[in-house]
C-alpha cells in the first residue's frame, strides 16, 4: 500500500516538475551581474513588429516615430504592462498565450499585454509559426517579435513561456518563468 502510494507521489512530482519547465533552457546561458530587476528596467526599449490583421492595432499608441514602434510606446498609456516572451513552435507556450488572453479579457482595460515572439531569434518558429500560432489561438492582445536579437539576452531570459510585469513608469514588478 505504501509503494503504491510513494509512485503516485513521485509521478506527480515528475509531471509538475515537467510541466513547469515548459520549453526552458532553449537560450544559452548568460553571466547573471546583477538583478533582474535593473537589467529589465535598463533595457525596456526595442523595436516591436506587431502580428496585426488589424492595421489600427498599431495607431493606438503614440509611437515616437510613425514606421516604428517601440516596446517602450505601449507605457504611454499610462497601464501596467504584461510582457510574455513565447515561440511559435514552443508548446507549452499554446497554453500560456490562452492565459493572457483570459487576463487581456479580464483586465484589458486597466493593463497592456504584449507577447513577443522570440522564436525567431532562437530557432523556436519563424514569423509565419508565430502569426500562424496568433491566429489559431484567437488571441485579441498585441502580439509580435522584434528584429533585436539582443533582447533574450537583455532581459535574462532563459527560457519560454517566460513573462513579465512592469508598473506603469517601466519598472518591473514581477519575472515568472514557465507556465
């Protein structure tokens, strides 16, 4: 009786374990010098492409330069801002975006979401899987990736779903990795 039970206990610690780690340790590992919290808030700007079938997605924010956004134009709004890194070929990442659809819904007009689609900078999907995955998921919030292949790495993350969350002046709040 008490085997039996101490397998079960073990399965389901190995399939929290798995489950948890989602798609983590896809980017190669980094020198941690400091918190995370100063490396994010000292490298909140990049350039954002956002997958959109709705072309005013984009005049919704007031961009610095009308070709360009930047990640830093979605905290014009003066909302907290949700930044949830994922691929398009990352499965776990699939659950994660209907999780931030459920918070844009709930929430959509008292925070920003954002998902940024790294896996085209690390071999994870390119644009087409990302947009693809955006479609199939239904997802309503802004999404997309960036051309900077230094923001992985800038922000420590080391794996996805990975997701921040930063007040409304840019300072993060919080850093959850996995699901």
């Amino acid at each position: 009786e008490r085997p039996i039970m101490r397998i079960v206990l073990y399965f389901c610690l190995i399939s929290v374990g798995f489950s948890m780690l989602g798609c983590t340790g896809i980017f190669p590992k980094q020198e941690h010098t400091s918190d995370i919290e100063k490396v994010v808030s000292d490298a909140v700007d990049f350039p954002v492409l956002l997958y959109s079938e709705d072309p005013s997605a984009t005049l919704s924010m007031s961009s610095s330069k009308s070709d360009e956004l930047l990640f830093s134009d979605f905290f014009t709004q003066n909302r907290p801002v949700i930044l949830h890194f994922w691929a398009g070929l990352c499965p776990f990442c699939r659950e994660d975006i209907q999780t931030m659809q459920v918070i844009h819904e709930t929430y959509g007009d008292e925070i920003i979401v954002f998902g940024l689609d790294v896996g085209p900078l690390v071999g994870l999907g390119s644009v087409d899987d990302g947009k693809n995955l955006r479609s199939e998921s239904n997802a309503t919030y802004h999404m997309g990736t960036t051309s900077d292949k230094n923001v992985a790495r800038s922000f420590q993350i080391t794996g996805t779903p990975t997701t921040i969350v930063f007040d409304i002046t840019g300072q993060p709040m919080g850093v959850w990795n996995g699901m």
